[in-house]
C-alpha cells in the first residue's frame, strides 16, 4: 500500500498539450522540481523524452531478448558464472514488481536497497520502477547510523540486504532497522538464509497489470555526499535521469556492443549513470558485475568477459596503472577507462594509456545531477589536466565569487549549476535548499573550479565541509555529531588531511571535557563505529588539543587546523 502522498495529484500541476497526465506528479513541497518553463524547453530540446525505465528495459527485452544484459560472476548456485539475457532480466523484473505488489508495496513507497554487485541489485531495481515504488539507494557500506536514518526518513516500507557480505552479517542490522523503524514491515534477504526474513528469492509471482509510473515522476533517491549533519537525499525523475544516460552514451562511445565492467558499488551514481551499468542497459549493452575491485579480479574478469568500459576512482585507477604492466591477463578489450569521484593527479592521468592502453576519460559528476567528461577525441593534455566538460549544451554554469558575482574565465570560484538533469532541490530539505540552491535554481556544488576557454572545468578544491576519502564523500559533520556524544569529548573538528593513496583522509581534532578520564585514540575510534558509523567515516587519525584555531570573528578555523596536518608519508 502506498503510505505516500507522492501518488496524489499535486495542486497547480496540471498537465499541458502533449505532456504526460499529471496525475503521479511529484508533490513539489516534498520534492522541488523544474518550473514548467524550463521542463519545457528540456522536452522541445530533446533532452526529455518521455521514457521510464520500466519501458526502456522493456522495450530492449522486446527487440533483442536473447542478448546477454547481466553477468555476475559468481552469482550462480555454486558460485559460478551467471548471465541474464535481457528476456529474462525483464521477465524476472515483471515478477519481482508482482511479488512486491502482492506484499502491499507501491506507487511512491520507499524500499531501502542495500545490495552489493550481484545480478539481483537489477532485478529488484527495475521490479521498483516497474511498481513506481522508489529505491532509496545505500551503499554496501552503510550500518546502523546511516541505515536507521534512511529507513526512519524515508518512511521506507521495506529493506533489501544480503544475508552476508565482506564478512558482515546484514542480517543483524536489519533486525535493528525493523525494531526501530515502525514503518519498516518487510525485510528482504538476497543469497544465504533468510532467517526471521522473508527470502527475496520467494517474492516474485506471476505478472499482473501493474499501472506504469510517468516519465516525470521520481523513480528513486540518491544519496548526497553531503557536508551537514546527516545525509541528504536526491530525487531523480526518469526523464531527467535517463537523458544523463543517453548523454553520457553518446559522450563514451556506448552501445549494443559495450561491455562495462561495475567495479564501484553498483548503486553509487557514478557506476549507474557515468554511463555505467544503466547507460549500458539503456544501450542495449552488457554489464558485468565485479565483485571485488582488486587488480587481479577485475583483470581476470576484462580478459574472461571482453570488457571495453569501465569506471573507477583514483586512488584504484593508480593501483590499476601500477598492477597492471606486471599482470598475466590480457586487458586488449579495454578502450575507455573512466576515473572520477575524486581529483585525478596529472602525473598518474598520464600513466593510464601506456600502462593498460585504453583511453582515459575524466569525469566530474555529482549525485545531485552535473557531469562533466573529457571527450574521447580532446587533446591529451585536456584530457589529463582537466576534468571535462558538461553533458548538455543545457547545463548552465556559474563560476562565481563568495558574493556570487560572476568571475572571468580562468579564476577560481565556486560552481554553481542549473541543467535539465540537476536537481532543484533535495528531497524534503527546504531549510537546506534555501541554502544549497540560488533563488533561480542554481545548484552550489560546493566545488570550486576554473574554467579554461575551451569551456573544460578544473576542480581546484572544496568550500564544503566534507572531506573526499578517494571518492567516498564524508561529511565533517555527521562525524563530529558522533564523537560529540562521547561523555570525555567537550569539542570536536573534523578536517581533511593529505594522503599519498586516497587523496585525503580524515582526521578528528578532539578536545576533552575538564576532569574527564584521559582518553587515547583508539578509544574515539571504537566509540564511532560502535555508533554504528560506516567504517570509511572513522576518522583515520585523531588528536587531542586543548583548543581549536580560531578566524577574527571567533570561528574554530578548519582551514587552520588542515594547514597543522602533517606532511603526507608514503
Ligand atoms: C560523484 O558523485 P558524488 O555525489 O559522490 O560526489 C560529488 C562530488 C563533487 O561535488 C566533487 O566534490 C567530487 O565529488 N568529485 C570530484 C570529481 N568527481 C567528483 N572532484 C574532483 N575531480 C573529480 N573528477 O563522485 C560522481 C558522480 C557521477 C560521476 C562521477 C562521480
């Protein structure tokens, strides 16, 4: 049952000539959206076409249903090699979305998926699509703080897990969510015994008709880096989310003959869109999941299944480039390999070509919508020292000053955007949005960029608060709120600090409480985790002070207490 007024008829929305019925409309006080203005001109463009994904899997299933979709290489009964044709990835859809409805699961409710890189993250995905039920994606990585959160947030109805995966039981976690989540009433265990769960393996039933979501509804929720205290969420419609597809397909050289390889978790924007696995779907391409990002399983799986794409962030693309002059594998299928997520140093951009001989293509996307790409025939030097440029000749973008007054090209400022697939706001944040967005919609990213006169962005740092640990985002907040609630800890600061591998690590600077029993790293380390923080935002390094850097007006000066890091050591 929807428990979500998503599914009403949202007041002054109502449809005109040639748009979809506007009776699924997002209800924009939950989800700000594009003024119509805008979303016309988007669809007059071309950019939105009218597609949902439901449709799009469809449709593909339709004209080539034997055609390999998925391959997940472990996957099978005895952990051998499974593929699913795109016959039967929409069939297996089909049923999954009849199962889930049979369970009382629909229109605008909120399945929180925590799936790794196995064949079911699709089957479930789409089967919510179908269902215009909306995937909330989290990362294999998240516990208890973050899971609680999105399932408490988002009101979500049901939860999708593995039984177990890298050694974790999410079994464990769910049973915290339900207890503590009251409209959490189904749990959904994929491989391995179910337990006091339902089996995802026993949802799906026989097809029934099930009404199709419109192209204009939200079809799921992202996850933002963030820089507050806790995760934002970003609502992407179908139209928009498949124009950055079709955009990034067309931008990679993506077709029916692609093969990408997912080797960052599957639900990250990155390897879903930037084109990854559903720009390859979209394509009529083949996507095969890795299941671990080490040199020799990725290598093994590019020679073994012809792969001729793939997506990583830095600091895997350097162990990449280093593993890979010394490997047994033959990686001749690969052409393009796309690194992004984080900032790609110049010295090892230039070592991807000679060490795996494939084309790099730098990406700079976010969650929130902006992609930029190097094209596949700019110059090398572009290719190596900036990080692309936009999708859409629609993407508008600002580099503007701490005033927002616009800056000449080629200086420094922070980027703001507007485009046919940036968000114009998060998901029931307007406190936030006042904040995040202009008054005409721009997005501040938080990034501060330059641009060179062939319109290619260079990102020269960060005005947020967070910190990039190699491409996973980690808001300094959301840390420091957790080691605050530590009884010894009076203050805490959260700072990036450089590292040689990940880019930047994190470190805590503490102060304790007067008289408090002394306290040693080690301690505030377990202390967040036992939080149930996910293990990439314990702070790598923590320091006691007795008082924090202050600016002239008082302020605990972050700057300060980056520029007190130590020099990076190898
Ligand atoms: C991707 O998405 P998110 O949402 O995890 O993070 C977005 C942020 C950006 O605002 C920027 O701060 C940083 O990640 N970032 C980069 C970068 N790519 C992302 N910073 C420097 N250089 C780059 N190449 O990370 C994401 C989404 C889609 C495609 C690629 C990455």
């Amino acid at each position: 049952m929807s428990t979500d007024p998503a599914g009403a008829s949202a007041p002054g929305t109502t449809a005109g000539p040639g748009e979809p019925p506007s009776e699924h409309r997002p209800d924009p006080s939950e989800a700000p959206t594009w003024p119509e203005e805008f979303a016309a001109r988007y669809r007059a463009a071309g950019w939105w076409r009218g597609e949902t994904f439901g449709e799009m899997l469809s449709e593909r299933a339709n004209a080539h249903p034997d055609r390999i979709a998925v391959v997940d290489p472990t996957g099978g009964p005895d952990g051998g090699r499974r593929a699913w044709s795109y016959g039967e990835l929409d069939r297996r859809a089909d049923r999954m979305a009849a199962g889930l409805a049979a369970r009382g699961i629909g229109r605008g409710d909120k399945v929180v998926v925590q799936l790794p890189n196995v064949a079911e993250f699709f089957e479930v995905v789409f089967a919510l699509f179908r269902l215009g039920a909306l995937p909330v994606f989290a990362l294999p990585a998240h516990r208890k703080s973050e899971i609680v959160y999105f399932c408490s947030f988002t009101e979500a109805v049901a939860y999708v897990i593995p039984a177990v995966h890298d050694g974790f039981d999410y079994r464990e976690l769910a049973a915290t969510a339900r207890a503590e989540v009251p409209t959490l009433k189904h749990v959904f265990v994929s491989g391995g015994d179910a337990g006091e769960f339902d089996s995802l393996a026993e949802v799906p039933a026989e097809p029934a008709f099930l009404p199709e979501p419109a192209p204009h509804d939200l079809a799921f929720l992202q996850l933002s880096g963030g820089s507050t205290g806790v995760p934002k969420l970003i609502p992407r419609t179908h139209d928009d989310y498949i124009y950055s597809l079709r955009g990034s397909n067309e931008i990679c050289a993506v077709d029916e003959h692609s093969v990408y390889l997912c080797v960052l978790p599957a639900a990250h924007n990155f390897p879903l869109s930037s084109p990854g696995s559903l720009g390859t779907l979209y394509a009529g391409g083949r996507v095969v999941l890795c299941p671990s990002p080490v040199p020799d399983e990725a290598f093994r799986l590019i020679e073994s299944e012809g792969v001729t794409i793939t997506g990583v962030v830095p600091p895997l693309a350097l162990v990449w480039t280093e593993a890979a002059p010394r490997s047994a594998y033959n990686l001749n299928s690969l052409s393009v390999l796309l690194v992004g997520g984080a900032k790609f140093s110049e010295e090892t951009a230039r070592r991807v070509r000679p060490a795996l001989g494939c084309t790099l293509q730098q990406v700079f996307g976010m969650a929130e919508g902006l992609v930029n790409y190097t094209r596949l025939d700019d110059p090398n030097e572009t290719v190596v020292t900036t990080q692309g440029r936009p999708i859409s000749p629609d993407d508008e973008i600002r580099v503007v000053d701490d005033e927002d007054n616009d800056l000449p090209v080629g200086e420094a400022g922070h980027l703001l955007t507007r485009g046919p697939y940036t968000i114009r706001g998060y998901w029931k944040a307007p406190e936030h949005n006042a904040r995040s967005f202009t008054e005409d919609g721009f997005y501040r990213t938080g990034d501060i960029v330059r641009l060179t006169p062939t319109g290619h962005l260079i990102v020269e740092g960060r005005a947020k608060d967070q910190i990039n640990r190699g491409g996973e985002k980690i808001a300094a907040e959301e840390v420091e709120n957790h080691i605050l609630a530590h009884p010894a800890v009076h203050d805490a600061n959260v700072v990036a600090e450089p590292d040689p591998y990940l880019g930047e690590r994190t470190c805590a600077y503490v102060i304790l409480r007067p008289g408090a029993d002394p306290l040693r790293a080690p301690a505030v380390k377990k202390f967040v985790r036992e939080r149930g923080l996910a293990a990439y935002k314990v702070p790598d390094r923590v320091v006691f002070v007795d008082a924090f850097p202050k600016t002239g007006v008082g302020k605990v000066s972050k700057k300060d207490l980056r520029a007190a890091a130590p020099a990076p050591t190898a």
